[in-house]
C-alpha cells in the first residue's frame, strides 16, 4: 500500500521495452493511448524521463501543480495520460530508439514525422503540438 494520498492505479500502464536496451542512454520514445493517440519525445535518459510521467500523473491527482510552479500548467500529454487514467485506457510506453545525444532532436522529428504519416492514413493521432 502507497503512503501517497492519492496513488496511481497499479499497472496503469504498460512498458513494451525491449530488455537489450539500456536505459541509462539518450533515445527516443512513444506513449500511445487507446483511442486517443501517439506521443513521441526525446530524452538524454531515458529511464528518468519515462518514470516522470507518471510521477507527473500522480502529481496531477494530488492537486500538486507543475514543478511546484503556480503559474505553469502541465503539458498536454499529460492531461492526456491522466485521462487515460482516469478511464482505464489502455496506454503503453515504448523505446523506439537509442541515439546519441546530439542527434536527439532530428531522430525525435524523424519519428514525429513518421507518426504524423501513419496518421494520415488513418492511424492514431499525433499528440506533439
């Protein structure tokens, strides 16, 4: 049992992540929700940066606000993902690559671009704004 008031449901989402990747490199990653649609980012680690959202999401039941910043509101993947919550929608979070650390920002277009593809011919929605 969680000391935090409000906790997250257990196994709310699901981690596809192949077990030869290394977390502690730089990459880039998706979370797709049921119904809702696909997510792709970047991070110079990827295992802190795929736990922080869904500490962000039990921030977000707990009423805490964005980095402790009142005049801050959180991104919209993650009112997305704790809709996604909230509803039981199925979510999973995946490792599409490991990439060096400078080229973070043009592989992250690379799959941004291939997602809003996919989208176009009538997969998911692409959630980066």
């Amino acid at each position: 049992m969680s000391d935090d008031p409000i906790a997250l449901r257990p196994d709310w989402y699901a981690r596809e992540i192949e077990a030869t990747i290394d977390l502690d490199l730089p990459g880039i990653y998706e979370w797709r929700i049921e119904g809702v649609g696909v997510y792709v980012g970047k991070a110079l680690r990827l295992k802190s940066r795929l736990r922080a959202y869904p500490n962000n999401v039990r921030r977000m039941l707990q009423g805490l606000h964005w980095h402790g910043d009142t005049t801050r509101d959180y991104r919209p993947i993650h009112h997305a993902l704790r809709e996604a919550h909230d509803c039981q929608a199925v979510v999973v979070v995946r490792v599409l690559e490991v990439c060096l650390p400078e080229t973070r920002n043009e592989r992250e277009q690379y799959w941004i671009r291939l997602r809003r593809q996919e989208a176009a011919a009538g997969g998911p929605k692409v959630l980066n704004v």
